[in-house]
C-alpha cells in the first residue's frame, strides 16, 4: 500500500518491513463511540452511511478495561436519563462518549461529548457514579459541541473531577495526559516509532530539532537525549500544557514548546534548525510549509504519518531538495489496512 502510493507521485521508496504490535487483540488504549438510541436503548459504536449506527461496545481491538467501562455507560445512560442525541431529528444531548486508559498504569480519563449545558448536571452524576464502580477513572470531563456536524469535539471543556490528567508511563518515560491531548493508540507500537526515530535523531546529532505537530511531546521526550535543543510546537494548548509537565516529570531541560500554528511559527522562525520532525494530521503540510522547508538550509526531515497517501505527496513535493532514503510503516491499527509510516529524507548535495 505504501508503495504503490509513493509510486502514483512518482518517487521510488525504500519500504521496510513493517514493525509488528506484540498483540493484535486488546492492544488499543482508546475508544471513541458514537452514541445513539435511546435513554432505554442507547446504541454506543460507529455511524455507517445512512445515519445507521453500528454497536461496538465489545470491540476485541480495545484494551480488555475498556468494554466493561462501556458496558456501565449504557447502564447509566438509562438510570440517569441523559438522552442520546439523534442526528436525524437533531435533537438529544450524549453525541460522543471517549475512553482511554494507560497500558501501563490503569488510570483512565473518560469523556462526555454534549450539545449543550442542558443535561451537564446529569451526566455529572453519570461520571460519578462511573468513578465509583471504576476507582482507575481518575479524569472526567464534558465537552461542549453545539454544531450539527461531523465534528468530534468543541473548544469548551469542564473538567468533573479533582485530577485533570492521566499518568501514563510510555517506555521509560511518564507522560501526564489531560482530556484534550492527543496520543498514540497503540502504546506498544508507539515505543517502537519513538525509539525509530531517535535512533535517526541520535545519528544526525542535531544542535537544533524542531518537532512540529507535536502534541504531548512524545517524540521529543524520547529524542531529547540525542539533541542539544528541541523546539516542539502544536496549536493545542492543552496538549502543550501536558508536553511541558510531562518535560518537568522526567527531569528534561533541553525542550521548549509552543502553542501555536506551525504555519505562521515557521514564518516568524529566526533560528535555523538542523533537523525537523513532522506529525501532522491525515491532510498533510499546508503547501506554505513544504515551501518553508525547501528554501531552508535543514538538512534531515522525519516525516510520520497515519495517511500513506498524503506522506507520498508532501515527499513528492519536497523531492526536489531532499532524497528519500527510507519509510518504516508501523502497525499502530491492527488488524486494519492503515498504518503509521515514517519517512527519513536527507538534503541533497548542492
């Protein structure tokens, strides 16, 4: 799959083998559910075409904690009357119930996706309740999405409980991870994807790293040791909050990072960076950006991406300076065709 899309762009790639979960059941650390129904029948799973909703709260993919916690929101759903919201009639309130738990540690946050504050006292309730049948709940949270549209998540969250991140130990570092944060699904695999890309980090010796899109800092705090300084940038304070306390958890001085858009970042950057990681979302870099990493002088660029599709584009574009030396897909959905696949490119000689 990864070759053939790189070949549609025309750049020939060095693909190796891809790098295995250790499991291929049980191994997801997330769960993001559609809720549908109703109070006495609520539906959690995904949404097919034609508004039918597909019931997955047994889903083998997800860590074996998870189903139970599932199984309890139906239950509560029903005893505390919150009203799933039907996207039909555009009416209810629950649009989205996220899980995630720590492999590790246990601890799980859970999240309520509302379309309003109308039943916010309920589905408190709800999170309590839930808490108290499952003491490794250590973070609840409501999100606040108004708008009629496919769209996962609002700007406003209220935190229900005293905690407001999770702990979760990552190889041999902890992370401190709030509701807002993204990361990783399949935390085996992740160590793997880090550990690759401080392997490249630490054979380039960098005076400068750049980690753009780099949400709770996962690939700066395990190349941290391989570079004199790294500047993490992402457009999610949240995320940043967590990157930094997470760098303060595990005693790391050489990281800053910064919330803020990559594009406009790179605009106003003085310094000139020797190497610079990317982990953008599934649409790719912005052509502004690949403009600003051609005309620049860095001379390494690791690139991970969900979407093999959008890396061989950006690869392509960006094929005139640099040379692909090599793609390392990881299996971080099993069981699925989609993989996370991560690029090393070296500039050409001049």
């Amino acid at each position: 799959m990864i070759n053939e899309a790189f070949l549609a762009c025309g750049v020939e790639a060095t693909v190796e083998p891809c790098v295995p979960s250790d499991r291929l059941f049980g191994s997801r650390n997330k769960a993001k559910m559609v809720v549908g129904g109703s109070v006495q029948a609520p539906v959690l799973g995904i949404m097919l075409e034609g508004f039918r909703l597909q019931e997955l709260a047994t889903c083998p993919l997800v860590d074996t904690r998870i189903p139970p916690i599932l199984s309890a929101l139906r239950e509560g759903i029903t005893r505390f009357g919150v009203v799933p919201y039907d996207v039909v009639k555009r009416k209810g309130e629950l649009k989205y119930f996220i899980v995630r738990t720590s492999e590790r540690s246990g601890e799980t946050l859970v999240r309520f996706v509302l379309r309003s504050r109308e039943q916010a006292d309920r589905v408190a309730q709800l999170a309590g309740h839930m808490a108290l049948s499952f003491p490794t709940i250590k973070v609840a949270s409501i999100n606040l999405q108004p708008v009629h549209q496919a769209v996962l998540e609002g700007e406003e969250e209220i935190i229900l409980t005293e905690n407001d991140f999770i702990r979760d130990p990552i190889g041999q570092y902890q992370f401190l991870c709030g509701s807002q944060s993204f990361a990783q699904v399949t935390t085996n695999v992740a160590v793997k994807l880090y550990n690759y890309a401080a392997q490249k980090v630490k054979s380039a010796q960098p005076k400068l790293m750049l980690d753009l899109y780099c949400g709770i800092g996962g690939f700066s705090t395990f190349c941290a040791s391989y570079a004199e300084r790294i500047l993490g940038v992402e457009a999610s304070e949240a995320a940043i909050r967590d990157a930094r306390r997470s760098a303060v958890e595990n005693g790391i001085k050489n990281t800053e990072f910064v919330a803020q858009d990559v594009e406009p970042f790179l605009d106003r950057l003085k310094d000139r960076p020797d190497l610079i990681l990317l982990n953008p979302p599934r649409r790719g870099l912005s052509p502004r950006i690949i403009e600003r990493i051609l005309v620049s002088n860095v001379q390494h660029v690791l690139y991970s991406s969900c979407n093999p599709s959008t890396l061989s584009r950006d690869v392509s574009e960006l094929f005139s300076a640099y040379q692909l030396e090599s793609v390392a897909p990881f299996d971080m959905f099993p069981l699925t065709d989609h993989v996370e696949a991560l690029a090393v490119l070296r500039r050409r000689a001049e």
